[in-house]
C-alpha cells in the first residue's frame, strides 16, 4: 500500500496568526501545506495568493502544495513557484488550455496536479494520468472549508486508481477519521484536512488520527 501523506489545509487556520499554526503544524511533523487559492470568479470565494505564500515559504521548510481554484492558472503558475510553490494543482474546468498548462508547470520544474470538481466526468481525466504527477478528487463542492464529505466521489478515486496504480490521488473536502479511510480503501494517498485539523486542539493528536483512520 501506498505511503499515506495528510496535507493540512491552511484555509482553516487562524489568518491573524497564521504562522503560529504552521509552527505548531511542523512540531506535530506535518511536512506539506495545502494552499488554497481562491480567485472569486472560479469559485465564490477569495482567500489569499502569492504574498502570503511567498512569506509562508519563506518561514518554513514545507512543501507547498499549492491548489489553484481560479479561471486563468496560466498567467499565474510562474509567479507561484517564483514564490515557492512545490507542487502546482490546477482546475480541468478552468478555462485554459489544459495540456499547455501542465506543460508549463512541469517546464518550471514544479510537480503538477490537475483536479476535478464533483460533476465533472471522471473519464475526460484519466488520459492525463499518464502525464501528471497527481489527480486531485474534490470531495467537495470547491470554495469553502466545513462542509460534508461526498461519498458518491469515491467511485471516481477508485476508477482512477484502477486505471493508474502508480499515480498520486489526492482528496480533498470533509476528510476525517471516518472519510479518510473510506479514501484511502478506494485508493488515495493524498488527505487533505482543513477543519479537522485546525479545530482540534491538539494538531499533533489530529494528525495521527488521521493516519491511523487508514489502517483497517
Ligand atoms: C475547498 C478547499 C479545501 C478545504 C478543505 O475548496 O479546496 O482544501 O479547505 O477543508 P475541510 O477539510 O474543512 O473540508
Ligand atoms: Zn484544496
């Protein structure tokens, strides 16, 4: 089975003292931020975007695992990894070119995902399996944090890893101890967590109930 990797979302955390929670993030041995962009035209909601992951990146040693929710990720991918994104995770509905997208990302030498949001077909995105490095599955509705898991995505996970065992499958929305394995047993690898991680008091505890939810 594959290594399971929690990527705690920042979108649930404390923005008047956002670099508190990404401390206390790597003493509980978190090594990957998710990083929402929201754009307010792709989704409707605006959180934050290069500044703040220029600072983030600037201030820790994570890997920035950056979620572009916006309509034109072209014109922005290069001024995120200038600002240290890692990997770049980008919309199928978005209305670039897909294939022109994910090759400029790769040419930046960052690690590329595309994602797909729940009514979007599943088989318009398993030819890119063979050329990205991670599919990403919303579990949600995109643009907010808190909201319910949607169990009917996990036939998608599983299709996905059925035609691609090598491929990093990302979920992401309502994931906690419960949906977190229900993904992993259809095949995921990649747990985003917002709310179940930022409400807990204990990050450290949050996160290892996360990882041992995945052990059946
Ligand atoms: C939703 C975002 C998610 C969200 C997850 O559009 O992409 O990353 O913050 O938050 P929870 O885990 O609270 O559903
Ligand atoms: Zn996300």
């Amino acid at each position: 089975m594959k290594n399971i990797n929690i990527c705690p979302s920042i979108l649930s955390a404390n923005f008047a003292c956002l670099m508190d929670d990404v401390v206390r993030l790597e003493k509980a041995g978190v090594d990957i931020l998710h990083v929402d962009v929201m754009d307010g035209h792709f989704v409707p909601n605006i959180s934050f975007g290069v500044p703040v992951l220029n600072s983030l990146s600037d201030a820790c040693n994570m890997f920035m695992d950056v979620h572009l929710m916006i309509t034109n990720p072209i014109k922005y991918v290069k001024s995120f990894v200038d600002a240290g994104a890692d990997s770049i995770t980008f919309h199928v509905e978005c209305d670039d070119d897909v294939d022109a997208c994910i090759k400029y990302i790769h040419d930046l030498n960052c690690r590329c995902g595309i994602a797909i949001k729940p009514a979007t077909d599943i088989d318009f995105i398993l030819p890119y399996t063979s050329i990205v490095d991670m599919i990403l599955v919303m579990t949600v509705e995109p643009g907010f944090g808190g909201q319910a898991f949607m169990p009917d995505m996990l036939q998608k996970v599983r299709k996905i890893r059925n035609f691609n065992s090598d491929i990093d499958i990302q979920v992401d929305g309502g994931i906690n101890c419960e949906t977190a394995r229900y993904a992993v047993d259809a095949g995921a690898n990649f747990l985003v967590a917002g709310s179940a991680i930022f409400r807990a008091k204990n990050f450290e505890k949050a996160v290892k109930s996360l990882k041992e939810a995945n052990i059946s």
